[in-house]
C-alpha cells in the first residue's frame, strides 16, 4: 500500500511539474539584468513584443510607445523582449539596447533581457506564447512579433511583424481587452 502511494504521490508530482506554468511564474530577467517575472502584471492587458535595433520595422518602437503611453492608465502595457534570432538585429548590450530604446524613441514600457524567441535555446515565454498548447502555435516569424495577453493571463491574439502597433485590428483587439472585466477570484 505504501509502494502504490509513493507511486501515486510521484506520478502527481511529475504531471504537475509537466504542466505548463502560467505566464506569471516564468522566470526572466529585466534589461538590467535583475530577476524578473510577469507577476507584477497580472491582471493587466500585456503587448509582448520581440524588439530589435537594427531592422527594418525598429520604428515600430514609435507606436508601441504610443500605444503603452495611451492606454497605461488603462491597465495596459507593452512588455519589449529584445531578441537577436534574426539575422543579428540586436548584437548590443543590455546597456546598449536601453540606452538606443531611451534616446531614439523615449520608451517607458518595460524592457528585458534578450532572449531566443525560436530554436533549441528558445526561451521558456516564447514555447509557452508559440508551442503545441498555444492558440497561437508555430515560430515567430521575425522582429517585432506581437501577442496580446489579457487580464486573465491567457493569449487572445497574434500579430505577425509587419502588421504596426497602430493599426486598427491591434487598437480594436486592445480596447476590447481592457474592455472586457477582470476574472472574479475563485472563493
């Protein structure tokens, strides 16, 4: 009897460590290098955007901008994951990339470290925001992908890199998200 609850209590505890931890819990780190998760913004409506300074679409930073500025108070920010998966776009520094995000574009959302958003080092938030269980599945295609996250934690919607921060489908899909009422708590 004992062999068959240790077996049990075992097999419990690898499907539980098999499941696929929230958004929430995934362990990252800020631009400057320190610890960090998406706790901090929970309950909030989440742009996640994988950035670079040297491509074509880097004037994305403008209205990605715009967007977090205009709809912060909201409960809504854009989150910049800096990623040099494509053709070495992002080859700078932590320190670089920030101080180039601050001086040619006055961003204000939240920055982190770079992170593989495809491939076998692919980080643990892009296999959770593009694997098998996603909505969304499949690789990210380029520099400045985009997954909206809602207050609940869960994706609602992927936009490809060309499609800009500004156009009417992303503005539509995040009035409808802030728009939408926060979960009740389970009791």
């Amino acid at each position: 009897m004992k062999k068959a609850c240790l077996a049990l209590a075992v097999c419990a505890g690898i499907a539980a460590a098999a499941r696929a931890a929230s958004l929430y819990e995934i362990s990252l780190r800020d631009i400057d290098g320190q610890p960090a998760s998406l706790e901090p913004y929970r309950g909030k409506v989440l742009l996640i955007v994988n950035v670079a300074s040297k491509c074509g679409l880097t004037p994305q930073y403008e209205p990605l901008q715009a967007l977090h500025a205009r709809y912060q108070k909201q409960g809504f920010t854009v989150l910049g994951f800096p990623c040099n998966d494509f053709a070495n776009q992002e080859p700078g520094s932590l320190s670089e990339i920030k101080q180039f995000c601050s001086l040619n574009y006055n961003v204000t959302f939240p920055m982190f470290d770079k992170l593989h958003v495809k491939g076998p080092e692919q980080h643990p938030l892009y296999a959770a925001l593009t694997g098998k269980s996603s909505l969304f599945p499949g690789d990210v295609k380029w520099n400045f992908g985009k997954f909206l996250i809602g207050r609940d934690g869960r994706i609602l919607r992927r936009f490809e890199p060309a499609v800009k921060p500004d156009a009417p489908e992303v503005i539509e899909a995040v009035e409808a998200a802030l728009a939408a009422r926060p979960p009740v708590p389970k009791s």
